[in-house]
C-alpha cells in the first residue's frame, strides 16, 4: 500500500514537471512570436531583421533619454529619431545585435529601436 502511494506521488511529480517544463518552452516561443517578427520589420539603418532569438525585448522608458541628435539606449546607444520605428503596443522594445551568438551575449549596438507613437 504504501509502495503504491509512493509511486503514485512520484508519478504526480514527474508529470508536473512536464507540464511545468511545456508551458515554459510554450511562454518562451510566444514572446518570441511578437508584432515585430510576425510584421517582418527591419532596421531602418542596415535593413536586417529587427528579431532574431532572444534579441528583442521591452524596456523601461526611464532607460530611454531623448537627446538632441536621437534616442539614447540605456545610456550607451544613440539611436537617430528617423531610424526609431513605430511601437506595436505603446512600449518601448529594443532588439540587439550581440557580441557573439549565444543568448546570454553582451549587447554591441542596437539593431532596432521601437518607441511609442507620442514620444
């Protein structure tokens, strides 16, 4: 009997895990199917896809300065007003290119800036 709830109990476990484990990889791949890749932008400066995986994301407005020559980007990249693109959802996102190819990669600059439509 108690061999029998023990391995029930295990059984529970090991199924929530899978679930636990899908509904991550589900969450993972639905941010990544955002407005930006499902409308195809490109950055305005080089014409290369704005989102490739784990390089776009939103950004906290207070990371964002508006200076005389453009948008400045967590205080490191300037990004010229006619290369920011339009917003899909009244935040601002910002997609990286990065130093190398792995997800955890330093930013190097920023491939595409998207901003609220009233800034």
């Amino acid at each position: 009997m108690l061999s029998r709830i023990i391995q029930a109990a295990a059984t529970v476990a090991v199924f929530s895990v899978l679930v636990a484990c899908h509904a991550a990889s589900v969450s993972l791949a639905l941010a990544h199917d955002s407005w930006i890749s499902r409308d195809q932008y490109r950055s305005p400066s080089s014409g290369s896809w704005c989102c490739d995986e784990h390089d776009c994301s939103p950004i906290d407005d207070r990371q964002i300065m508006k200076t005389v020559n453009g948008f400045l980007v967590v205080g490191l990249y300037l990004v010229a007003y006619e290369h920011a693109l339009p917003s899909g959802d009244d935040r601002y996102w910002v997609c990286f290119n990065k130093e190398g190819t792995g997800a955890h990669d330093r930013p190097k600059d920023v491939r595409c800036l998207f901003v609220p439509l009233n800034s």
